[in-house]
C-alpha cells in the first residue's frame, strides 16, 4: 500500500472497508517531516457496534473450525509479514518515526508471536484424570471466549498488535483492533495482509478512534475481552470501566525502568548497551531505561562514557542512511519533555548532555530531540518519579547495591529494571529482591521473547494473565470442566 497525501482511512467491518459515520477526523503526520499521510476517520459507537456485530456473526463458525485449520491463516500471514517486511517497516518508521533498522526489529518480534501461536493445538489442550472416583472421568477443556479487542499505542504499530491478535484468533476468537490514530498505517496494513490470508470475514476488525470508540468497546456487552498498552492512568481507567462490565481485561501502564551498574561491571559495555536502551525509538518504548544508579567507583567512568555515546548519536529521519536515533512522535511531546528537563533543571538538576531543540538538517519541522543525560535531581524530582517517555536518562549515585535496590522499590512502577555486573553474587540478589516483573542481567532491554509472558509489576500492570505465551492461551480462553459417569446398566440400552 503506497502512502498517498492526504488519503482518507477506512475502518474494517466485515471484511469491508467503510468509512467511518462521524465527520470528526484526525490527521497522521510523519514526525520527522511534518508531512500530512493520512486523514483518519475517529471512530464513533455506530463504527465500533459495526464491528463488533461483524466479529459475533463471525464467531460461530470461527471457534467450530479445528485449530490446526485456524494455524494454517496464520502460517500464511507470518509468510506475508517476512514477505513485505520492508515494507512495513517504511511504514512504521514513516508514522512513528523510530529508525528503519529499529522498525524492522520491531516486526520481528511481532512475527515471534505468530510463530507462538501457530502452535496452538498443543499450547490449547487441556488435561484429564480417569477414576477421580470410581467410574468417574474428569476432563478440563479449554474454549474460545467471543469477541475479543486490543486498544494498542503509538510507540509499536505493529509488534503490540501481534502480542495480542494471533493468540487470540488461533483459540478461536474473533476480533477488533483499535490502534492509536497517530499510526493507524501499519495496522491497516497488517489487517490488509490477513485478508490475503483467506481469513473468513468478521474474524478480524479494525476500527480508528479516541476515547468514544474505547469506552463504546468497553460498554458492548458482546466483547468478552480487553488487552491495553499505553500511560498508567488510562490503563486505570480501562481496566476499571472494562471490569465493571464484566469483561476480562489486562492493561499494559507506564513504567520508570531503572538500570544498576556496579563498579565490577565492563563499564564500557555497559555505556553501550545502557545508550540503545536509554535512547533507542528516542525513548518511547515501555521498557526503555529512564534511570540509571552508579554504584560506588562506577559513578565517574560510567557517566563519561555514556555521555561521550549520547553526544556522538547521529538524530534524523529515520528512513535516512546512518540515523541512530528518529524524532519523538510529536510537536507536543516535544514540547512536554523539553519543559520536564527545564524543571529538573530549575529545581537543581544539572544536564550533562542536553538535547533540547538541536539543528537538524533537513528536519526543520520534525519532532526532533537530541539525547539528554542528567544528574544532581533530587528524590522527589519529576523526572525521578514521572515516565518521561522520550531521549531523555537521569543518573544518580548509590554507595551498595542494597542502596540501589531500595531506591527501585519506592517507585511506583515496576516493569523493567536491569544490572550491569560480573558478579554472580550481586546479579542474583538483583534478580531476587528487586520489584520489577522484567529483569536484565547485563542485558538493557528485558523484552521477553514470545514464548514468555511480558511481565509488569505495581502501577505498571493491571490484570493478573499477561501478554505472549501461555499467558495469552489462558487469557483467551474460558476453562470448561466436565465430571463423566457412564454406568454400565445405562451403556446396554443403546
């Protein structure tokens, strides 16, 4: 699909694609240009109803059909990602704004899932027991919920939608995507190349939209179930109105993602590593590290060292060759970070790097932020206890590794938290006690590979099944038990 200026984007109902009933729309911009891409139609009840009829008239027929026939769509769809992988990835980097290499990394891990959830026959089944007592069977199954939804953000038009849609079509759902309307394109497309599939009509929709088109999928009475990804508060808010009206729900919220690097660690590397994740997709990725504590010696050589990567970071547009680091997504969020660094600066904060309205060649309309490191920021400091959400690393100092791991745990957050080390010794007492459902081991972004959950801890998870893996089947599916006796008396009459 070429990106024309200015196009109006349709929503998916039925296999169809309609125009939306409201007049209301939203214009996508590509971040680094300001280039107007697509016109957006915001969704209203009537569109969402729309597609959420379509996906219960689809369902019947869906979960009848045998999961090894369901995989085979999904076979199929994994091919047509690796197929059009490049151009996807355009996609992404066109309406995020992230790095063409970052963008096709970012497919990749979305492809992962699908490649999970074709093994559905055997993730699916259930388990049995003979003889729970005498000429009694007992039998757990596992069955399809209905319709299911996923309200995806901005940050990976394609990867998040994948955590949640193969899964949940491979049990035997059926499905409505809302992805964020400032990135509506890949996922148009993603639904695009599912229709290419021969997937039956209805069992995959897309509808684009603000809060009305959230609040009709949470109040429809036919969707089952919820999957979020964005800030805390709304997540709050999601999972609060999605469980008052009886669904299933698991909502992905904020994070502030600490990194302990102890003087024993290859401090170098670490820089390094500690650089991709701080600034890697310009901050915006849910498992980015924000916060960085040096541990005695460490302090001084650590900080140079990343200091040195974060002002070499070559910034532009991420279609451009050698970029290292894309825009934010955009002109507010700009503007919403650069006032958060002139606030910890006023309060005492001092900016070792500061990437605050940088030159760029040939983006002098984008959404462009340079690195920024800074220290000196107090415990109660905003950028010590908000998710910033963009380039942007604070670095404090701690006398032990217990020091360190106390400051972690008074966050409110608790999603991701790495150490950087070679000691067996203090990598596992990091493992243990720090408060976090992802963690790193000389590793700077703990994503999970799709065979295991993507854990989140405190305000950072709401739910108790988390995305990917067998958390996903479980989510997914309702259990069923059945407790048999067939007496032999009753077995000669037939």
């Amino acid at each position: 699909m070429a990106i024309a200026q200015q196009i109006d984007f349709l929503n998916c109902v039925g296999g169809d694609w309609r125009p939306g009933h409201s007049s209301e729309t939203f214009e996508v911009f590509n971040p680094a240009t300001a280039e107007v891409l697509a016109r957006v139609p915001m969704a209203d009840a009537s569109d969402v109803n729309a597609a959420v009829g379509a996906a219960s008239a689809a369902f019947p027929d869906w979960r009848r059909t045998p999961p090894q026939n369901r995989i085979q769509f999904l076979f199929k769809f994994r091919a047509l990602l690796e197929q059009h992988g490049d151009e996807i990835a355009r996609l992404i980097t066109q309406e995020n704004g992230k790095t063409f290499v970052e963008s096709r990394a970012e497919l990749a891990r979305g492809i992962e899932n699908v490649e999970v959830a074709c093994g559905i026959p055997t993730l699916m089944q259930g388990y049995n027991l003979e003889d729970i007592a005498s000429g009694l069977d007992e039998t757990m199954i596992r069955q399809p919920l209905g319709v299911a939804a996923a309200i995806v953000p901005f940050n990976f038009p394609a990867m998040i939608p994948l955590w949640f849609l193969p899964y949940a079509i491979a049990c035997g759902n059926t499905f409505v995507l809302k992805p964020s309307e400032r990135v509506p394109l890949t996922s148009r497309r993603l639904v695009e190349l599912l229709h290419e599939t021969g997937l039956p009509k209805g069992v995959v929709n897309l509808v684009t939209g603000g809060k009305a088109a959230v609040d009709a999928l949470l109040h429809h009475p036919d969707v089952r179930a919820i999957s979020f990804v964005g800030s805390t508060p709304v997540a709050r808010y999601i999972y609060t109105e999605g469980a008052a009206h009886g669904k299933r729900v698991q909502c992905q919220g904020g994070a502030k993602n600490y990194v302990v690097v102890m003087p024993d660690a290859d401090l170098e590397m670490s820089a390094k590593i500690v650089s991709d994740s701080a600034f890697g997709c310009a901050g915006q990725r849910c498992l980015a590290v924000s916060a960085a504590i040096t541990v005695g010696d460490a302090g001084k050589p650590f900080t140079q060292a990343i200091a040195d990567i974060a002002n070499s970071l070559k910034v532009g547009n991420g279609l451009s060759e050698g970029i290292q680091m894309g825009p934010v997504i955009s002109p507010a969020s700009k503007t919403r970070i650069e006032a958060l660094i002139g606030k910890g600066l006023r309060e005492g904060g001092r900016a070792i790097v500061d990437g605050r309205d940088p030159k760029i060649e040939g983006g002098e309309r984008g959404a462009f932020l340079k690195p920024t490191i800074l220290t000196d920021l107090g415990p109660d400091s905003e950028l010590n206890t908000t998710e910033i959400f963009g380039p942007v690393l604070a670095m404090q100092s701690c006398n032990d590794l217990d020091e360190a791991i106390a400051v972690i745990a008074r966050s409110a957050y608790g999603n991701q938290a790495s150490i950087f080390t070679s000691s067996g010794a203090a990598a596992r007492k990091f493992r243990y006690e720090a408060p976090c459902g992802n963690i790193g081991v000389n590793i700077g972004v703990a994503a999970p590979m799709a065979y295991f959950p993507f854990s989140g801890w405190k305000d950072s998870f709401l739910g108790v099944l988390h995305g990917q893996g067998r958390d996903g089947v479980e989510f997914y599916t309702d259990k069923k038990v059945v407790v048999e006796r067939w007496p032999k008396e009753w077995s000669r009459k037939f």
